[in-house]
C-alpha cells in the first residue's frame, strides 16, 4: 500500500497543469480536462496558432492551423492591425468556422501573444462568446504528455451557417482618446512591454526615437501573465498585477504594447478580470511617431 500511494503522488507529481476554473475566466480560458471532453464535439472547431512547421510537427487532435495574415495586416507602417472583415470571414470560414460553432484557440508554439490577438480580433468582429483559449496550448499539453497528431482534419463548414459579424469598436481606441484620458485616475493605461521598454532603457534594442511610455500608464508585462508552460497563473495573482498598477474594481483599463500584439493579452486577462477594457492599437509605435503634443516620459513614474 505505501509504495503504491507513493507511485500516485509521484504521479500527480508529474501532471503539472494547473486548475484554471477560475471566476470570469471560466468564460474564456478553458482546461485540458475541458478540451479532452469536447476535442470530438460536432460544433467545436480548434485553431492552432502557429506557424506551418509545429503544426506539421505534431498538434492537438482536430486542430487546424492559422497564422497571423490570416487574421492581421499591415497599415502603412503598423502592422498585426486589424484585418478586412471580408477577409477575415473567409479565412475562418476556411477553417470550418461558422455562426454555431465553439472556436476554441491554442498557443501552437512556445509563445502566447498571437493567440490572444487572434482573441482581440475576434472580440472586436463580435464572435467572443463563441470563443475561448486553452489554457497552456500545445507546449502545456505536452507538458502533460497528452495526445498529438500529425493528421490534418476534414473541414466542415455549413453553408446555411454563415458568420455574422457585429462590430464592437468601442473595444479598440486611437492616440487621441489615449492623450486625453491617460492621467484620468479612473483610466487605467498599462503598457504590456517589458520594463527596459516602459522605462526607456531598452538599450540597443530599443530603436524609438523618444523612448520610455505613455504619461500615466503603468506596466504589466505580457510575459509575466503565464508560467514557463504557458499555463496562466492564478486569479489572485493576476487580479493583483493590476491592482497594483492602480486599476479598481469597474475601472476601465487601456492596454498598449508596441504594435498593438502583447497589449492583447494584457487586454484579455482585464477583460477576464472583469475591468471595462480597450486597446490602444497603434500603440507605442504610432505614439513615438507622434508630435511633442503627445508627450512621453521615462522612468517608474506613475499617475
């Protein structure tokens, strides 16, 4: 009896996902265990977000791929910007995506950035409710020693099904409401950068011409969102991040990275958190373009 309850905790030992049915984000990040039970659901479509190669390598069973043309574009200088919904709308339907169906998105390789973009983008078309993430992607599920394949799936998509998109654009925010609300205590903007890049010392790196961050915005970096596994880490220690950086409860949270790709996560767990919430999209890019009416400061400054 003993050495086998010591094979069993060794065991559980092993099994390194978290339990992730936490509060609010029960609404968009889903487990393994909510995965193995619905990977074979008619209506569930599973988007790999990746590139061609680790899917081709090995992904979760019924997954198919998408990568970031399919769901960005490039705008003069900015890009990972929102795509054309014509666009957008074929390149899910490609993928069997229609109006019934339960989108669920997977981190395909060792990064979690692109998959929460994919989240934004679906947010602001008006699918979100239909939309979820799995918590840990393909590297946590294989962390976990789970099932892949190479098999690439049949897709489905019923005609009679189409999408229907409905715009939320009040999601998404331009430099001038950034500059006119970034020092209102109610506002909270956080730059999803690392701290070099939200203090301005990027070192050689950084390539901005007035490095540092936006007046009154905090930082929370993308990164520190997840574990090495990409597992999201607790509630309590989310909900602190941003606590910290000033933001209350009901208070509206602006999020901003370089390009519009990390503040997406920094957006979503807000969102998750149960903050009002908004995306700076042109982000520090756009802003270090920008004349001195759009001020920069440097340093851990705050509010």
């Amino acid at each position: 009896m003993k050495v086998r309850s010591i094979l069993f905790v060794l065991a559980l030992a092993l099994f390194v996902t978290p339990a992730f049915a936490q509060k609010g984000f029960k609404k968009i990040i889903v487990d393994q265990d909510w995965m193995q039970k619905h990977i074979d659901d008619e209506n569930v479509v599973i988007l790999h977000v990746g590139d061609t190669t680790k899917y081709a390598e090995g992904h979760i069973k019924n997954s198919r791929y998408i990568n970031a043309p399919h769901f960005t574009r490039v705008v003069g200088d900015l890009y990972w910007e929102l795509p054309e919904a014509e666009v957008l709308n074929k390149n899910l339907r490609d993928r069997g995506v229609d109006k019934k169906s339960k989108i669920v998105l997977v981190h395909g390789g060792n990064g979690h950035a692109a998959t929460f973009r994919l989240y934004f983008t679906l947010d602001y078309f008006g699918l979100s409710k239909n939309v979820v993430i799995l918590d840990g992607g393909l590297k946590g599920w294989k962390a976990n020693n789970l099932a892949v394949t190479t098999e690439v799936p049949e897709v489905k998509a019923k005609a009679e099904n189409q999408l229907i998109f409905r715009s939320n654009t009040s999601i998404k925010v331009d430099k001038d409401y950034v500059n006119a609300n970034s020092l209102k205590d109610e506002i909270n903007v956080i730059d999803a950068r690392r701290a070099a890049y939200y203090e301005g010392n990027g070192g050689s790196h950084d390539s901005y011409t007035r490095s540092g961050h936006i007046p009154g915005a905090e930082n929370i970096c993308w990164l520190d969102i997840v574990d090495e596994n990409l597992f999201m880490k607790d509630f309590d220690t989310l909900k602190a991040y941003y606590e910290e950086a000033g933001a209350e409860k009901k208070e509206e949270v602006v999020a901003y990275c370089h390009v519009g790709l990390r503040a997406s996560v920094i957006y979503t767990v807000a969102k998750g958190l149960g903050y009002k919430v908004r995306l700076y999209d042109g982000s520090y890019n756009e802003w270090d373009t920008l004349s001195e009416e759009y001020p920069t400061k440097k340093g851990k400054e705050s509010k």
